[in-house]
C-alpha cells in the first residue's frame, strides 16, 4: 500500500494497492495506480486461483473509474502460468471490463481528470472537448444529480453514456438538475455525459497539464 516514485524521465508516482484511489486530482506529475487482477499475489498463483480470488467486475470498474476522475492511469497485472497462457478466469474478467468499456469507454479513453475535484467515494468528472462525464460511484444516494456551473457554456444535451439513454434537466441557481439516472445497469460507475455548446477548455485552465 502507498506510492513509489521512479525517478525516470518525466518522474512517475506510481500508487500501488487494490483500493480505490481518493484525495484530489494528481496535477502536474504522471500518476499511475497498478493493482493486481488476483487478490493477495501478483504472479501466479494456483491455490488462489482455485478458491476464485479474483477481483469481481464492479471492483475493477469501481478503481478504473476512481483513477480516471483523478487523472491517473490505471495499470491491471496478470499472472499467466509457467506456459505463458492467462488463467481462464481472469481473461473472462478482462472480456468483462473490455465489454464494460466497449459502452463506457467515451468517459474515459482520451480524458482528463475535472474540471472540478472528486468527492471521494461518491462521485468524480472526466472531460475532453465540450463533454463533461459525471462518474457517479456506488455510494453516491439518488437518481439526482445538481451539476455545477460552468460559466457562459449552454448545456446541449444530457445522456446516460452506457445506453445513449436522453437524461431530463432543468436549471436549477445557476446550475442544472439531472433527472431520472439510471442506477442499476451500471452501479459500481454511472456516468452521465453532459454535453455543452463550446469546449471546456474555453473557459477552464487545465491545471492538469503537466506539458506547460
């Protein structure tokens, strides 16, 4: 548990342990969080395989999601076996989190971490051009979501990104009320894309840019 720092090119934290991450956006430094497909071992592992000690599929969407809202790349071990070959079960969990990603994967693939800061535990953003994805997380309570202000943008839309599903809104002081979310079909991460008129970056400075 913890982090390492590997002072290579660009200087990596590198968050080791199969939890979710929490705490604020890991601004201008690489962040990585690895973890184990294989509960308690990182190489192969027999008797651990026999008693199914592998993590479920919520589990893996739950820290995958928690790592993206903070910016951080997520990095998932397996531990083929003396022959090279992937233990069954763990490729049918990977098959799993592919088909998960196939829906969700516009949240994640290609963003950055904000544009506000995560509350840990319940929910977190992802944006890229003028979409910002809500990840709301398994112990966040409701079908209701209040979304921040964001400036002069004008809100065009708003979906649940795994079906496509139109989500309603209204204004609420400044900020918008989103209705009706869908929490079942994806629990461990709901994600809402709320899509406005221009892109985030035209009123946001990406404090996460770690190029400038």
């Amino acid at each position: 548990a913890g982090y390492r720092e590997w002072h290579e090119v660009g200087d990596l934290i590198d968050e080791e342990g199969a939890r979710a991450a929490t705490g604020p956006i890991r601004n201008r430094i690489y962040s990585n969080q690895c973890m184990s497909i294989q509960s308690g071992a990182w190489g192969y592992d027999k008797l651990a395989l026999d008693r199914g000690a592998i993590y479920p599929l919520e589990a893996l969407i739950n820290f995958l999601g928690n790592a993206a809202v903070r910016n951080m790349s997520f990095l998932l071990n397996v531990s083929p076996d003396r022959h090279g070959a992937i233990p069954e079960i763990q490729q049918q969990r990977l098959r799993e989190l592919g088909t998960w990603l196939k829906k969700a994967g516009d949240a994640i693939y290609g963003t950055r971490g904000g544009p506000w800061e995560p509350v840990d535990r319940q929910y977190g953003f992802t944006y890229k051009n003028a979409t910002i994805f809500v990840h709301l997380f398994k112990d966040y309570i409701g079908d209701t979501f209040f979304m921040p202000p964001m400036g002069k943008l004008q809100v065009q839309k708003v979906y649940v990104v795994c079906s496509g599903n139109p989500l309603s809104y209204s204004p609420q002081n400044g900020s918008i009320e989103i209705k009706g979310i869908d929490r079942i079909s994806s629990p461990a991460d709901t994600i809402i894309a709320v899509v406005y008129d221009s892109p985030i970056s035209s009123i946001w400075k990406d404090k996460s840019d770690i190029s400038k």
